[in-house]
C-alpha cells in the first residue's frame, strides 16, 4: 500500500469520500446520503451532524470494505456545499438546522441590505446579497430567532464543522469566507463596516485560513470514532465550486468550468478581483491562493432533470430518459423549458421566478419534453456566458464536470448553444479531486496547485460546435429570453396559492 490522501467533498445530498495516491489515481471511493429538510415554501435544512456521520460511515467504509490502510492516510481536505449557515454556541454546539445555500427565506433580509449599503455591498464582498448567500441568513436569524442569535458563539460554512469536529480547530478558508457576503475581498479580512452596519459581532467570525493551510490533526476522539490515526494531517479545504475549479485544472486567463451538478454553475478564473461584471455574476476567491474566480449560477439545473424524472418518467431508469431526448429533434418540437423551479440567481436574481414549458402540443412525448429540458438548462447557462461577453470576458476553453459532463448528447448541445468547444475530463471526479489536492499539496507533494495539476487532471473529448445547430439554437434562445420578463408578474401571482 501506497501514501493516500482523502477528499471529502461534502454535498447537498450527500459526502463522498476519495482516496487518491500520489500520481492522483483515485484508490477507492465511498459516499453516504442524508436527508434533506423543506419544511416550508423556501425553506432547505440539514442536521449538521448529519453530515459527520455520513462522512465517518464514508470513511469507515474505506477501511473496512476498500481496505485503505488508516497508516497511510498521510492528509485529508475538503470540498463543501456553499453559503451554508451552521450556527454554534459557547460550547460549540449546534444551535439549529443548517440553513442551505438553496433556501429562499430571506427576500426581506437581502431587501434590507441593499437597502442600507446599496453598491457599497458590491463594492466590498464583489457581490449581491442574493437570498442564498450566508449573511441574509444570519440576519434572518437574528430577527426571527433573536434567542439562537444571543447564543451564537461562532458562524461556520458546512464543511468547517465536519473539519471541526475532526480536529477540534475552528476556521474558514477564504473561498467559503468570501461566500458568506461578509469578507471585504479586496483586503481579505473580515468586513468590519458590513458588520457595524448590520450588527454583527466580529467575535463570532472564525479564523481566517488559506486552502493549504494545515489546521491540524484527528483527535483522539474521532480517530476512535472513525478508524483514522492522529497522525493524519488535516488541511482547510475549499468551497465546492473552487475545488471542482482545481480538479478541472482551471487556473489560468479565459479558462471555464462548467459544473452541473443540483445547481449548475458557469466559472471563469480570475487574476484579482474586478468590478466589470457589477454584481451580477458572484467574485470569490479562489482554493489557489491569491487567485480568484467569477461565476454565475443556474439554481436548478440538474435537480432540473431530477424533478423531470421523478415527476413524469419515474417509470424509466434516467438513461432510458434521456436516451428518448437524443430521439427528439433540436428545438423539441417547439417546445421550451425555462429551470426556475426554485427561483434564479443568473442572470435573474429572483426567488419569485418560476419554471415553465411554454408551446406544448398534441405531438410533443416525453422525449420532447425531456430534450426541452436539458436545452432550457442549457440556455440558462448560455445566460451567464452573455454576461462575461458583454464585459469583455470571453471563454476560449470550458471544461465540464458533473452528473450533466456524463451524457455525450449535453455536452455536444453546451457547445453548440455556448459556441464554445466544451472538453470532458478522463478522470472527472468534481470538486472531491480538488480537496485531495489541496491535501497533496499542504503535504508538500507538489509544489504548488499548478504542478499538482499538472499530474491529477487529464482532458478527455472535446466537443466543437457545430455550425447548424448553432445558428439554430440562437433562433431558439431569442425566443428563451423572452420568457422570464413575459411570465414574471404571473409567477408573483401564483405565489399566493403555494400551500
């Protein structure tokens, strides 16, 4: 047995956990699920400690099943869910459920900040305070759960508490820190005039950390718990979509991720932070240090397909599914799909937004329908490219990721509707590949993230567009735009009858 590291990437539905040696082959893999909680309209939650026992099963079931020796677990990192709200107290107890990146309960939390600083908001985080991001969240804590707010002691993103309870260490690294909305990203520090303005307490604000950095050891007590030693190296890990940046090897200019996992996200590598998009499209730092990166967001993309599927082809396993889209001609019969079926972030920063087919006839079938929604999805995406062209930001190269990176038929539509040659990884892994780098790395295997890319990530096909269905697909997504400002007042009044 050889030296591995392991990267957990933790998920919205669920961690898997990669074993991956030191030439970046991935030795075994393990993942649990947990439930996801929606106990109101807008609202999405999870038991934090929900997330450690999966990840401990994960990770047991490594060593047990997979035979990963735990001696030769040299490091662990980690790749977590965004703009998560975990909420601890004095003794570091989980006060209440984690509010997710995808809940929409705080319209009037994120009315409130625009309100008070307007652009100043941008011009600090270099972004909205759209509903999702984790400051909205804590205001709305702080009004309508004002006792939990008192006995807040520490604010932490989701896979800073699983890396918790792993070390006994508190902190955040940059990329998740940039995610809350309440780091100043040009200084990288905590923003001390969101936080005067808003009232919140700079103590409850953990330690700031780079991705590399190494936090510390397994304790004692969870190396009981979960089979691992104490010697094992414990680095800080990164946001989901910075770690799939790192595991695609996305670090230069003009270079792009497209990763379409639940919610679909287009990335481009950034040099520094720039106002040129003018927030609307978010800016984060990146898991590379002194990096950063751009991205717009598509909050349904694949949990598009998966509501499709589980709503109206839960008779048909998903590759039959889409087998019947690659039946269906371009342009679905006249059919479009727009995935706004839990609001939009971009480039329509609304959480009223609803989803919709618009042309439905007699000879449309599922296969029409279900080609409408993976070219709706594509459209979105198309959405977020515009705004990187229209500010002089083009992408030469995309590389895709993700459950959508799997299927030939969506890869060659996103280059035919993005006019971008999309490439496919040979070993996609997502943003699990990344967090092990970043373990390989702080260990001192690599050098830095560029040579450690160098190694890990391997291009597999590219698709190039094709001129046809392009000049075809742009008739189809004049039409697509049409459709948000044409049917926004008639979502706003279906609102009302949301039960």
């Amino acid at each position: 047995m050889t030296a591995c590291v392991l990267g957990i990437d933790l998920g919205t539905s669920a961690v898997k956990v990669s074993a991956v040696n030191r030439a970046g082959t991935v030795l075994a893999q393990e993942s649990f699920s947990y439930p996801l909680n929606q106990p109101d309209p807008g609202y999405s939650e999870q038991n934090p400690n929900d997330w450690v026992m999966a990840t401990t099963v994960a990770i047991v079931r490594l060593i047990l099943d997979d035979h990963i020796d735990p001696t030769e677990i040299a490091g662990v990192s980690y790749s977590g869910q965004m703009h998560g709200l975990v909420l601890l107290d004095q003794e570091n107890q989980v006060l209440r459920p984690a509010m997710l990146w995808n809940d929409t309960r705080t319209t009037a939390e994120r009315s409130d900040i625009e309100t008070q600083l307007g652009t100043e908001f941008v011009r600090i985080t270099g972004n909205r305070p759209l509903e999702g991001f984790t400051l909205p969240k804590l205001l709305w804590v702080k009004k309508h759960e004002p006792d939990i707010f008192k006995q807040t002691a520490v604010v932490l993103t989701p896979k800073d508490y699983v890396r918790y309870r792993m070390t006994g260490k508190l902190g955040i690294d940059y990329s998740d820190a940039t995610g809350t909305t309440m780091l100043d990203i040009h200084t990288n520090q905590w923003s001390q005039t969101i936080c005067q303005q808003f009232g919140i307490p700079m103590r409850i604000l953990p330690p700031l950390l780079q991705s590399i950095d190494r936090v510390g050891t397994i304790t004692p007590e969870y190396a009981e718990f979960s089979g691992l030693t104490t010697a094992t190296q414990v680095f800080a890990g990164g946001a989901d979509n910075a770690c799939g940046a790192l595991g695609a090897g996305i670090l230069q200019p003009g270079m792009g991720l497209l990763s379409i996992g639940t919610s679909g996200v287009l990335l481009r590598y950034e040099e520094q932070p720039t106002d040129r998009y003018h927030g609307q499209l978010q800016l984060e730092d990146h898991v590379v240090p002194d990096a950063y990166y751009s991205m717009g967001v598509t909050l349904a993309a694949g949990y598009s397909l998966s509501w499709f599927h589980r709503t109206f082809c839960s008779d048909l396993m998903f590759a039959q599914m889409l087998a019947g889209a690659a039946t269906a001609p371009l342009g679905a019969k006249g059919l479009l799909f727009t995935p706004y079926i839990v609001g939009e972030r971009t480039p329509h920063a609304d959480a009223d937004i609803r989803g919709s087919f618009i042309g439905m006839d007699a000879t449309q079938d599922r296969g029409d329908f279900t080609r409408a929604v993976l070219e709706g999805i594509t459209f979105s995406f198309r959405d977020c490219l515009a705004i990187y062209r229209a500010a002089g930001a083009d992408l030469h190269r995309i590389v895709a990721i993700g459950g959508g990176a799997q299927s030939p038929l969506w890869l060659q539509m996103l280059a035919d509707i993005l006019h971008v040659p999309i490439q496919s990884l040979a070993n996609e892994q997502g943003p699990g590949l990344g967090a092990a780098m970043l373990a390989a790395v702080g260990l001192g295997w690599y050098a830095d993230c560029a040579s450690c890319a160098q190694q890990f990530v391997h291009v597999g096909h590219q698709y190039e567009p094709l001129s046809d269905h392009m000049t075809k697909y742009d008739q189809l997504y004049a039409l697509y735009q049409q459709v948000y400002p044409d049917t926004r007042k008639l979502s706003q009044g279906l609102r009302g009858f949301l039960s």
